[in-house]
C-alpha cells in the first residue's frame, strides 16, 4: 500500500512516498491503518492529531480503504 | 471568476485590490500573513512551508465557495506561498469583496482561521539552531 | 514611521503591503472603500468627495494614535481619496499592522468605522439626474 | 465673522468662505454661532447633525470664539 507523508511524520518515516508491507495485514479501513501506523512509528502518538485523507479528502475512521486509493498522512495542519 | 485560489511559490501582493475589485463591491477586506521575527523571544531566521497540493486546492476551493455563499460576496481570493521565506516575506493572502463591510471583515476573518484549521499545508520554523513544525506536539 | 496618513487625488493600492510590512508583523489587515454601482438600487455614475485637509489630516492622525496605542500595533495606514471617482475606483485604504491577527483586525475595523464618523470628509453620490450629499438629511 | 463653509453647507451658503455680517451681534460662543446660523440659514435646522470646528477642531456649544479663530461649518461626515 503506497502512503504519502507530509511536514512531522515525513521526517519520522524519512520519506514522502512509502510503499509499505503489512506483512499480508493490509487495514481495511482508515482507522485501521492509524493503528497500524502507530505501531510501526510510536512517534506518531506524540503528534497533536493525526489524520487521513483518501483520494485527497479527509477521511473519518470508519472509511474503507481500496486497492488504489490515493492515501495521505495528515499531521496537524500549520498553514497560514 | 468570482474566486482566485492559489498555491505559488512567492506572493505578488501588489494584484490583489484589482482581484478582488467588483462593479458591486463597496468594501473589500484583506488580510496578509507575513514571517515574524521572533516566536516566544526566540529569533526565527525563516520559514519553510511544504503542502499536499491536489489536497490543499480542493480545500481552499471548498473554503471559498463556503465564504462565497454565506457572505453573498462578489469575490474571494485565497493565496499562499510554499517553499523557504524569510522574515517579512508575505506568506499568506485571503481577501473578501462585498457591498456592505461588515460582510467582508467577517468572511475574511473566517477564511484565515479556517485555512489555518484545515487546509493541507506544514510550516517549520527555523531558528538558529534547531527548527520545529509548528503544532506538530501538544 | 508607524504611521502613513495621507490625503490624496488618487489612491495607489499597490503600496499597501510594502506600507504595513514589519519585522514583527504576523499579522496585516487592510480595508479598502471603493465607489458601488448601485445605492439603493438606483445607478450611481460616480462619487465626489471634498475635506477640510488640516483638520481631516489632525483627525486622522488621532484616530492613528488611538489604534496604535489600543492594539500595540507595528504600523497603521489611514489615506482617503478626494475628487471625483468612478465606479470601482478605492477612494480609502486603512490598514493594520501587528504581531497576532486578532489586534490587526479589531484594529482595521475601528479604523474604517471611526474614520466614517469623525473625520471631516464628504461625499456626494452622483446620479444620472441628481446628486445628493450622503448622510446629510435624517 | 470669517467662516467655512463645506459639503451641503457650502451649497446652502453659496460659497466655501463667507464673511458673516452679525450686525453688530458677534456670536460669543459656538452654541450662539450655530443659533444666528441656523436663523440665517433655514435649511441648516433641517440637516441630520450641525457641528463646529474651531481652530481645526470639533467644538463643543460651550466654546468661546475669538476674534481670529478658524471657524469651520461641518454638516454630517460621509467619508469612507
């Protein structure tokens, strides 16, 4: 599952674009996928907030998630 | 077109009077967002915004159509810088045009707080010897 | 200078961010007036504003002083146009200048309402067959 | 008296600049100046506010008048 990551959690990951391997657990949903996230980078759960857009919306837990979905990670937003 | 949306890599401050110029507008508000110098008594030597893009303009474009119809506005313009900017540089342009004023300093009030709120984009502060994303910690 | 006051025959829009820019600015909020097409649904071909200078200059300066002192701000613009002006043309430019958004939007909105009640600057609405000096009948 | 005389003012008047013959009854104080103004000048009763400026600034009915003061008529502002 490719996962594009913005501002903090593009430095926590080293990377903007990561394909990553869920070891055959792909998350189903949007919320899913934050957990798994957090396992995988324990920096996350110090962020502020955390969300996820899917296909460039933002997207609530309970979104399912596709095969080709466009999957972004939102740290807290700081524009302005 | 009633609304002007942008991402760019520097702002040009000098168009936005004629952007959002309109027959009908009697008042027209303006809010610039600009580097400061110091955060906490620290001293900033820059800013460094990154966005998600397709994201960000399809928000700010929400944005403006929510403003556009609850002010009744003639035009709205949302603009912001992405890249490396330094102390005194404009990073941020919103502007509302209507007939009456009260209208344009409540809409343009709201398009600041809410792009800071919700619209995809990331600032790191950069002092001289750490920078930090703003908000990104409690 | 923390403050631009002016009187002119023709107001240049352009300068204003330059004009309001401050190292310890995070915020800028700019207001401008500009002549309506329509008042009360009839057409207007255009505004013609005169002023008693010295002490429209004298007023205007206090209410600068008064907004600086209230918000801490950086820096105020306060510049009125007189003469002749077509619809679309700015004929007031207000603006504020400070650390946080909130001081310079309270403080540009004072500005404008407080300039519209004191300063002594008059305007006549031109119609296709008459004009009418604004505000001067109950 | 010297007086200025400005927006619909100046249009009741005729003029931007009179000098006002009182016939010998100088008004002492602006509430005076105002009262012989408005016997003078019927239309100024009928304007929505009538203040006075001396010496470029708002003056109270209470103010006294001298000789070389700058005296300015200022009807209802418009500006903005």
């Amino acid at each position: 599952m490719e996962i594009l990551f913005f501002g903090i959690t593009k430095d926590i990951v080293g990377s903007s674009q990561v394909k990553l391997d869920f070891e055959n657990e792909v998350p189903k949903s949007v919320g899913e996928l934050k957990m798994k996230l957090e396992r995988k980078y324990p920096e996350f759960s110090k962020l502020s907030s955390l969300a996820v857009a899917v296909n460039s919306e933002y997207a609530d837990d309970n979104v399912q998630l596709q095969t080709n979905d466009e999957v972004a990670i939102i740290p807290p937003v700081s524009g302005g | 077109m009633n609304k002007i949306i942008e991402i760019v890599s520097s702002l040009d401050t000098n168009q936005v009077y004629a952007e959002l110029s309109h027959p009908n507008s009697g008042g027209i508000c303006v809010f610039f967002g600009a580097v400061r110098e110091f955060t906490n008594n620290e001293q900033v030597t820059g800013l460094e915004f990154e966005t998600y893009e397709a994201m960000a303009l399809k928000e700010m474009n929400k944005l403006a159509d929510t403003a556009l119809e609850k002010w009744g506005l003639n035009k709205v313009v949302i603009k912001h810088a992405i890249g490396k900017k330094e102390v005194q540089e404009p990073v941020v342009v919103v502007g509302a045009s209507s007939a009456h004023r009260s209208a344009c300093f409540e809409a343009c009030r709201f398009l600041i707080d809410t792009l800071k709120e919700t619209i995809p984009i990331w600032k790191k502060e950069i002092f001289k010897n750490k920078s930090v994303w703003v908000s990104a910690h409690p």
